[in-house]
C-alpha cells in the first residue's frame, strides 16, 4: 500500500491492520487496494488470533457501539475488524470520539 501511494499505511499488528486517519475513499487509496489486493490472494496465512486478542477486539466493538457508533462491526474469527473500502465509520466525529476517550483502552492492544 505504502509503495503505491498510501504512505502513511500501518504495518499489520497481531490482530490485522489499523486504519484510523487514513481515508480509505481517497483515489490514491482505492488505486492502491485494487494494485494490492491480488497480492493479497497469494500470501501466506497469518498464524491463529491468540482467544484474548479475539474478547479484546470485542469488548472494543462493543464499547464504540456503546458509545456512539452503532454500525461498528463485531471482529471476525481472525479477530480482524473490517469496513468495507470507503466506509466513512472510521472518519465520522463519533468514532473519533468513542476511539480517543472511553474505547482507547481497547484499541490499544
């Protein structure tokens, strides 16, 4: 991502990538997903998420349910949250909000 155009893209941490402050809707974005994505295909398989990665994960999709993100999905068995490419979840005020203050315990694993 970052080598076409998405510089400031995280590395993955054990539970998958973080994208907060990243704008997933720009063009740079998009070229550079639909550039990755057959990438994606041919990767080795991460190794299983640890079960305590899996409740972090959850009791942080709860908490910014909780707190003003009502569409904020569950982790999936990997333990990955995902939002569908150009999502505005992660950008909205509420999120921003619940993720900085009453969450930020959670989402900082």
């Amino acid at each position: 991502m970052r080598a076409n155009g998405v510089s400031d893209f995280p590395d993955p941490g054990p539970g998958g990538y973080r994208t907060t402050g990243i704008n997933l809707q720009s063009p740079a974005a998009e070229r550079a997903f639909n550039i990755c994505k057959a990438r994606l295909n041919q990767s080795t398989p991460p190794p299983p998420v640890p079960a305590s990665v899996r409740r972090q994960e959850l009791k942080w999709a709860y908490c910014m349910r909780a707190n003003g993100v009502p569409s904020f999905p569950d982790p999936d068995a990997n333990g990955d949250i995902q939002f569908p490419i150009g999502s505005p979840i992660p950008q909205t005020p509420a999120f921003q909000t619940a993720q900085n203050g009453p969450c930020k315990q959670y989402a900082n694993r």
